[in-house]
C-alpha cells in the first residue's frame, strides 16, 4: 500500500445544499445519504481554518457545477454560506490501496 502525499477534505451536502440541488431538475434527487466527495489538497499544514478559506471557493463552484452548469442559478459564494451548505472533514493522510499508478 502507497502513501499519497496528499492530504484531503471531505465535503458532505447539508440540507440547503440538497434543497438547492433538488429544485434544478425534476427528475434530479438528492437525499441526506448523499455521497461525500473528497478533494485532495497540500500533504503538510497546521492551520485548518486557512486551509479552508484558501480552498472554498473553488469546491463551493465544483459542487454547484455538478448540479447545474449554469452559474446565474449559484447563491452568493460565500465562507459562510458554505460553510451552511457542507459539512467538511480534513485529514493529511492517504492511502493507495491500488496497485495501478494515479493518473
């Protein structure tokens, strides 16, 4: 097993987010059982609330866009707003349980 050098944050959709993402299609539905994504960031840091606020934005608008491509339909992009929208977890440690390379 490989360590990545990576560390991560684990975003999970809050009630407004899925609320949000529900009135973008009909036949689109997202419940409270809705999948974490996890984006990968800097091995080594100290500081999480820098961590966060350096890398909001750009997971705040990669969630939004997976629901809907169209950016007149974002509330304002705000820490706080994300931080209502998603719950977040961080680590600094990854695990490759793969033997293929990463791409």
């Amino acid at each position: 097993m490989n360590i990545v050098n990576r560390g991560f944050i684990k975003v999970k959709a809050l009630q407004p987010f899925i609320q949000w993402a529900n009135t973008k299609d009909e036949e689109f539905h997202l419940d409270n059982d809705i999948e974490p994504n996890i984006y990968l960031i800097e091995e080594d840091f100290f500081d999480v609330e820098p961590l966060i606020k350096s890398n909001f934005k750009k997971i705040f608008l990669n969630e939004l866009e997976m629901v809907d491509d169209d950016a007149d339909n974002y509330p304002e992009i705000t820490f706080d707003t994300f931080n209502e929208w998603f719950s977040i977890e961080i680590g600094n440690t990854v695990f490759d349980c793969e033997d293929s390379d990463l791409n």
